[in-house]
C-alpha cells in the first residue's frame, strides 16, 4: 500500500462547477500537507499549505485536512478551463525537511 | 520557472553511459532537491541537499550520485544509466521548507534506450 493515494482521474467538469479532489494517507506522523498543480510538461507549482488539521482558503481554492480519518481535500469554487491540470497532494513528516510524500495525481478537465 | 533552470531539458542517452543533469538556482536558497516524476507513482525524492557539500539520500537513490560544491548548483549524475531511469527529472529548491516554500523547475525529459 502507498503511503498516500489519489484517484488518478481523469476528472472532467463542465465549466463554473465545484471541484473535489482527495487524497488518503496512512502515517499518521504527518503534520504538514500541499497542493500542487502542475500543466502539462510544467513543474509543480505550490497551490496551498496547510499545517495540521483544519480548513484553508485562498481565493477560490479551499484545503480541508481532517487528521483523525487521515484524508485531505481541495475544492475549486467555479472551476475555469484555465484550471485544467493534474492536481498533486504532498505530505511532510516534519516541515522542514522538504522530502516530501506525493500521491500520482489527479487530472482535471474543466470543459467550457 | 523563475529563479531556476534545469538543462538539459530533453536528453535521449543509451544504456550503461553516464548522465549529468544540472539545476542552477539564482534565489541563494540553502535546501535544493531532484525527484524523478513516473506515471502512476506522482514524485518521488531521489537525493537532496542542505547546503554546500551537506547532501543526502532519498526515496529512491539507487543509482543515482549528487553534488553541490556551490549554493547555486546541484548535479544529479546517472552512473550508468538503465531503462528504467527513464523518466521526467524535477529539481526544487526552498529558502525555508517549513513554510511550505518549495520552487520546481520546469523539469528534464530523459529518455534511456
């Protein structure tokens, strides 16, 4: 079993609805979780940050991290094409090691 | 991506030859990482660095060698590259990992025949 899983996908949405993406993970040591999105052939790029259990938002983009049942969320609010990407989760035991835990990713199809 | 370059960016080698990639930073960030990106396993860390000469390994370091004898460069070396070491390399580098601050390249396509 990985240490983190995400669905693959792909996820397709029409345009203007509401986004979930999940991840699972099984160590219960990490304190610190990510979101990152990546365009095709782009590197990663840092969406939001979150340190232990609780709820955050940036915009249109929400973190949810619920500890106890070890699974975080993302949800896009009005989602745009421009959003179509794959969607990565990454853990950290410590936070400040940067050997971060990835799941494989999800790819996100907003069609207009 | 600013602040980061990786070369090269597309490299086709054949088996059981050396390969360098390169990743040069202009941030002066202290903590650099490569990870290699293959379809069903996301990224996974290979070797990463706390500074210079200060290097260590990752998830998955076998067959692979770093160096960093500037801030500003970090080398991963295949030392004898193998089919299965084809794959898209990532290099990230961060000032302050705890506040989630982490920067990816653009990323190197390598393709071992």
């Amino acid at each position: 079993q990985k240490e983190v899983e995400q669905d693959p996908g792909p996820l397709s949405v029409p345009e203007g609805a509401i986004v979930s993406l999940n991840c699972t993970y099984s160590n219960s040591a990490f304190q610190y979780f990510m979101w990152y999105r990546q365009y095709s052939r782009k590197g990663p790029e840092l969406l939001m940050y979150t340190y232990s259990s609780g709820n955050k938002e940036d915009g249109r983009f929400t973190a949810q991290v619920d500890k106890s049942s070890k699974y975080i969320s993302l949800f896009i609010r009005d989602s745009q094409p421009s959003d179509s990407a794959t969607y990565l989760c990454a853990m950290d035991l410590s936070g400040n090691t940067g050997k971060l835990i990835f799941g494989q990713g999800t790819t996100l199809q907003v069609k207009p | 991506d600013a602040g980061i370059t990786q070369s090269p960016r597309h490299k086709v080698t054949e088996t059981g030859t050396p390969v360098t990639l390169r990743c040069h930073q202009t941030e002066n960030h202290r903590y650099m990482y490569w990870y290699r990106q293959d379809p069903g396993h996301g990224l996974r860390l290979i070797h990463y660095s706390y500074g210079v000469k200060d290097t260590d390994k990752g998830e998955v370091s076998d067959g692979y060698s770093v160096s960093r004898s500037k801030t500003e460069d970090f080398l991963l070396t295949l030392e004898s590259a193998t089919s299965s070491q084809t794959s898209v390399y990532f290099c990230a580098i961060s000032s302050d990992p705890e506040s989630g601050g982490y920067t990816f390249g653009s990323g190197t396509r390598l393709t071992v025949v």
